[in-house]
C-alpha cells in the first residue's frame, strides 16, 4: 500500500492512499496510519493520485472523513473513485477534481505536473511536484511501453524537460529492478492470447486477469471475437472498470460485453469469461466458480482457465488452492509460468529505470514501492549509473531533501489499520488480538451465582466454543466444573467480597483446567452473580 507525503513551509501535500490485502481469517484490508497527518490536518492542503490501483486509492473511502481534504485525479482515476465513494455514501461530500492528462495544479506553496506515463491500467501519472527550492518526481507505478494499446504513452520530452530544468530527487517505482533488461508491451501479450484461446476446442474458455488492466480486457475481447466465442466480464470490479473505460472512449471498436445472465442457452464452445480473482481473492468470481458456488456460472470437464498475471508474492497459497480446486473438478489450468507471452508486467526492468534515470537527471534518488531487498538493490544500480546520493527509506521515514547531505533526519509515528466490520481500528488492537486469539484457542464463558450465605447457587453455566470436537465438550465441561468447586473450597474467605479478584482466580484455574485437557489456554471469562436474595 503507498503513501506519502511531502511537506514545504509547513504544508502537506499527500500522494496516494491504498490498501493491502490481509492474510489472517478476519482481516481482509490494511490501511496505513494516518495519525501523524490527521494532528496537521489545517496544514494538509491536499491528496493527489497517481492512479486507480488499490494499493493507491483502496483505503481513500475509509480514511477521508478524517482528513477531510480536497482529491485530484485525472478522469479514469476520477470515475474509479466516484463510484468507491458512492458506495460509502460519501460521494457529495468529498471535493473531489478531476484533472486533464499532463494537467497542472497549483497548491501553494507546490506547482504540481502530471506526466503521462504506462502501466497496467488506464492514465497512470508521474507527478512533478515544485517548490521554490527544487522540484520533486514522483513517478507512481510505471513502464516504458510503446505500444500499449490503451490510452497515452509515456510522455518522454516532459520528463526530459524537467530533466533539463533540474530535479532534485526522483523517487521511483522499484519493483522489478532485480529484471534485466526491457519490460514487455501489452501488445505482445493480446497476439499471444489469441492464439491460445483459438487453441482451446472444447469447454468453456475463463480468462482471469486484473481487472484495472483495461487493455488486457480489450486484448481478451478480440481473442474471443478471433476464436468465435462471446466476451463475458465476470466480477464487480470488472465491471466497474469496463465501466469507466467506456465512458471515457477506452473501449472504441469493442461491443459491448454480454452479461452473465445471457449466456445460459449459450453453447459452453462459444464463451470465452473475463474473471477476477487472478490472485486467489477468496470472494472473487473465479473463487466462487471453483468451489462451485457461483450461482449462475458453473465450470466442469472440458473447461480451461488461464491465468493472465504472475502471482503477487505472498497469494502463492490461495492462488494455488484455487488451481488445485479447478483440475479437482477436471478444468484445464494455464498459467503465465507455463505458456510464454500471456502477461507482462507493469514495472520498469534496470534498462527502463536507466531510460528514466538519462532523461530526469535527478540529484538524489529514493527507491520506494518494494520489499527492503528492493530499494536497496535499486539503491545500489542507482550509484552505479552515477547517482550520487541515494536515500534508502522505510516506514515512517522522515527525509530532508534540501540539505547539502540529504539524510533521514526522523521517524514520524505510523502503523497499519483494519476495517472491523465498518470501523477502522488499528491493525494491532486490543479487539483484533483477542479475535486473533478467539480463532487459535477458542473460549469458555462462566457463569456462577453466588448467593447470600457466600455458597454456589445451583450448577455453574459453562459454555465452550471452538474448545473441543462435537460429543467431546461434555468431559470438558465436567472438568471445568470440578474445578469451579475446588476453586470455591479452596479460596481464602476474605477474597468472597473481593468480586474482582474471585472471579480472576477461577478464570486462570479453569483455563488451567482446559489446558491440561485439550493443550491449549483458550480465552476464558467469568460473570459471578451476586444475589443475596436467593
């Protein structure tokens, strides 16, 4: 997820608000902390994105009613964010404007300039971002391609007349800089999937991609028309970005896609499904599709899935249980490892970052948008092309760029968010850690009434959940309710008014209980009712 923010004369200027995707049962986004910028809001004069990707915009819908500043994005990006604030009911209330491709803005004390740049979604920006002291390029997510079949290339003469105006620091997209060489076009990923699609003559065809890759969605359109089969787009976010692409003139010389509803009657031979879930998203179309609850789409022998994208380190486990799902149901699975051609990236290889480097000049170079491994490799290729300062960051890092030694000079306070339920809190609170613990260990709730004369009313309420296997609780239960009448005969008078620390005392002796039976200390809570009247 990306966030930054650049201060200049006691501003703020935020770039970029995205989100990750949980791993743990429960948690399924991660935000950053803006706690350090929500105590300066006076000061934060706006947020400007570079791009509709999640890791860019995802946490925007969440996160704006406490930063409550104005957004500036150009159309594409400005149509994916309207429709993720409608969803939220926010979309009157955030000032949101939308900005020409290689449009400017000024926000004093910064002039900023979006540059047209590729990638692997529509109207990715660099932003030019100036000051009275030097100009600043943050270059956002980015590749150099010639032909990249949807919208603008990259604008190389903006670059090359910041480059010759000077620029102070270029902080740069680092994800494939262990990639010798160029990265591919989109072009030459649609030949050869059209090819591969015309291949397949049994079945249903699913081909499943990202969704924000618009050209991709073109690509697997023609490869449908070539192969005689009808285009499907399958999943919300498809949708929505086919959405926004068509309104803005993208999809020119592409019909319009059938809806899933249509193609009931349709010979399983003359479909071709665009889905989502190329990276085992566990609510995702193709999710759904190979643990055969999609309601309306159903995939059997015969049928083959491509997967048009890499996975994304850290999904290998829920990419490859989704594999394993569809060629338990008899599907065909290709993946981009296994056919040549049928992906590329949306990174710069070192031959890119080398182009970008020639043309910007820049003066100070801080890698962000990777692993440590790859802002110190990039670090390292930086200096070895003639950069001579080079900052490596982390989170938090607060760098002063206008001195004669640029240098990290602080840490501002930051962390992770969750969404629970529909509250964001913090990734690490008190309410996660318990559901954490509530998942691994279960819990044990306790119920004793205690009358007048200080004795134990009636039978203890037990109740175990995820304790013990069903027809197995009864034992433990019995255990638990030894145990209550041990801790009774056994606790020291004094403590019968003391209802705090009698309570505390049967809780750590019961969860003792439960964990020399089942070998595990299980989240226990007692409720003691106090009732003289009995």
């Amino acid at each position: 997820m990306n966030l930054n923010l650049y201060g200049f004369q006691k501003k703020w200027l935020m770039v970029d608000c995205g989100i990750t995707f949980g791993d743990q049962l429960g948690i399924e986004i991660i935000m950053p902390d803006i706690n350090f910028i929500t105590k300066q809001l006076k000061d934060l004069i706006g947020l400007v994105v570079t791009h509709a990707h999640e890791d860019h915009i995802g946490a925007i819908p969440y996160l704006w009613e406490k930063l409550l500043c104005p957004i500036y994005a150009t159309p594409f990006t400005s149509r994916i964010l309207k429709a993720k604030l409608q969803e939220v009911g926010l979309l009157e209330k955030v000032p949101l404007f939308e900005i020409p491709l290689n449009g400017e803005i000024d926000l004093n004390p910064f002039k900023i300039n979006f540059i047209n740049l590729t990638h692997s979604i529509p109207e990715p920006n660099a932003l030019a971002i100036r000051t009275e002291v030097g100009t600043v390029i943050h270059t956002g997510d980015w590749k150099l391609d010639p032909e990249p079949l949807i919208g603008e290339t990259t604008d190389i003469q903006m670059l090359k007349d910041f480059g010759r105006e000077g620029v102070l620091a270029l902080v740069c997209d680092s994800t494939n800089v262990f990639v010798e060489g160029k990265t591919d076009s989109e072009a030459s990923v649609r030949k050869h999937l059209i090819d591969l699609v015309k291949s397949q003559k049994e079945g249903r065809v699913v081909i499943a991609c990202f969704a924000s890759n618009v050209a991709r969605l073109t690509s697997c359109a023609i490869a449908a028309q070539e192969a005689g089969r009808v285009p499907v787009l399958v999943g919300r976010s498809m949708i929505r970005m086919e959405k926004a692409a068509r309104e803005l003139g993208y999809l020119k010389g592409i019909p319009p896609f059938v809806a899933e509803d249509d193609i009931q009657d349709l010979d399983r031979k003359k479909i071709l499904l665009i889905s989502t879930g190329s990276q085992g998203e566990a609510r995702s179309a193709l999710a759904r599709m190979s643990s055969n609850e999609h309601p309306r789409l159903k995939l059997s022998e015969g049928d083959t899935v491509i997967f048009s994208a890499r996975m994304i380190p850290g999904n290998e486990i829920s990419v490859k249980g989704i594999q394993e799902q569809l060629i338990e149901m008899g599907t065909k699975v290709i993946h981009a490892d296994e056919i040549e051609g049928i992906h590329v990236s949306g990174h710069p290889a070192r031959e890119d970052l080398k182009d970008m480097y020639s043309w910007v000049q820049p003066k100070i170079v801080v890698p962000v948008h990777g692993e440590p491994s790859h802002l110190r490799e990039h670090a390292k290729y930086a200096q070895s092309l003639g950069i001579e300062k080079v900052i490596v960051p982390y989170n938090g890092a607060l760098i002063n760029l206008t001195s004669d030694e640029p240098t990290i000079i602080g840490e501002v306070p930051h962390g992770q968010l969750t969404l629970d339920g529909n509250v964001v809190v913090p990734l690490f609170s008190l309410q996660m850690r318990e559901r954490a613990k509530l998942m691994t260990t279960g819990v044990v709730f306790i119920t004793i009434v205690v009358n007048a004369d200080e004795q134990v009313y009636g039978q203890p309420h037990i109740t175990l959940l995820g304790i013990a296997e069903e027809g197995a609780e009864e034992e433990t239960i019995q255990a638990i309710g030894k145990q209550i009448e041990l801790a009774f005969e056994e606790m020291p008078k004094e403590y019968w008014h003391k209802e705090e620390m009698l309570s505390e005392m049967i809780r750590i002796s019961c969860r003792r209980t439960v964990n020399s039976l089942r070998g595990k200390k299980p989240l226990t809570t007692v409720h003691l009712i106090m009732n003289e009247s009995i």
